[in-house]
C-alpha cells in the first residue's frame, strides 16, 4: 500500500513528493531542506516505531 506521505528525518517535515515501488520509497525529495538520501525517509508507521525506541532518543 503507498503511504501517502513520507516523513523526511532530517527536518521531520511531511514530504508528499516521492517515488514508492514493491513497498519501499525508490526517490524522494524534501522541499524544506532538500534531502534527497531515500534511507532519510520514513512512512508514519516506521517514524511512530523509531520515535518509541529509546536508542534513536538523544537524551
């Protein structure tokens, strides 16, 4: 299913421009910061899961 936005994980920003191909992004750009590196990307479900996972935290 493609999600129909990406969150960008260098700015947090919603990101409503990018390529999704066999459930995975393929391309994407960030029009807040301009990140292009698709491994900077995250679906909600996959951002909700890094955000509860106390080794991402930097306390």
């Amino acid at each position: 299913m493609i999600p129909d936005y990406l969150i960008c994980l260098e700015c947090e920003s919603p990101v409503y421009v990018f390529e999704w191909k066999e459930d995975r992004v393929v391309e994407a750009i960030c029009t807040v910061c301009g990140n292009e590196d698709v491994a900077q990307f995250a679906t909600e479900q996959e951002y909700e899961e890094l955000s509860v996972d106390r080794r991402y935290w930097s306390d």
